[in-house]
C-alpha cells in the first residue's frame, strides 16, 4: 500500500519541498512566458499593419524586451520575499500564495491545454501549493483567534 505523503514527511519538510517546488513552477511559467513573449515574428506580425518603419520595429521590440524582463526579475524577487514569509507562517503571506496558486494552476493548465504536457508538473505543484496554503492559513488563523485576548 501507499504511504501518504504526510506520513513519509513531517510538516517542516512538507513546507520546503511545497515551497520549493512551487517557487522552481513560477521560474519555468515565468520561462514559457518569456519565451513566448520574445519571438520577434510574433511581435512582426502583430505591429506590421500598425508601423511601417523596420527600423521603428527594432527599436520598440527592444523597448518590450526589456521592460518584460526587468517586470519578470521584479515579480519574481517579490515572489522570492513572500515565500520566505511563508515559510515564517505571515498569514498574510499565506492568503496571498493560496489564492496565487490558483492562478499558476489556471495558467499550468492553459499552457497544457494550448501548447505542450512540459507545465503539468508545475500544475501538479501549484495544485499542492493551494493545499498547503490553505491548510496553513487555516491553522495559523486559529491559533491567532485562540491567543487572542477577549
């Protein structure tokens, strides 16, 4: 018989591979994206009817190039600091990478849907994820109604 997972792990390894493996799932959507963003026919084909300057079309692409990937380094340094909060149980925190994972779970499964099986494991570990918020949150909100003074 299987084992569950739970009974393999205690709670604090649970924490660092959830964490982890949803943090590596961020990198690879964040990749795909990029990747995806980044295919100079696309963006070609897409503001030729607009610009009639080749030159102009460089030199715009270049601008969207860079700011995606200044937007990309930000959001996920951002990420980085919330899931180290996470990982310090900020309720906060928590709410924020449940809800979250819902996201990256929507967008794993467009990617699979649309494009290749590569985002089913992302998918898997944000489908995770949302288990491990929640069930976190949840605890670290009772624990705070119990310690509350009324």
């Amino acid at each position: 018989m299987l084992k569950k997972i739970t009974d393999l792990f205690n709670n604090k390894e649970i924490q660092y591979i959830t964490i982890i493996g949803c943090f590596l799932s961020d990198a690879t959507v964040f990749t795909w994206l990029y990747w995806k963003a980044t295919s100079y026919e696309e963006f070609g084909k897409l503001v030729e009817s607009t610009i009639d300057s080749p030159n102009f079309q460089v030199q715009l692409y270049k601008v969207l190039l860079q700011s995606l990937t200044f937007f990309l380094l930000l959001f996920i340094s951002a990420q980085f600091i919330v899931y180290i909060l996470a990982a310090k149980k900020f309720r906060s925190a928590l709410l924020y990478l449940k809800l979250y994972s819902v996201a990256g779970f929507a967008v794993s499964f467009f990617i699979i849907a649309t494009q290749s099986f590569y985002a089913l494991c992302p998918a898997l570990f944000y489908l995770a994820g949302y288990y491990y918020f929640a069930k976190t949150f949840t605890e670290v909100t009772a624990a705070q109604m119990q310690s509350s003074p009324q």
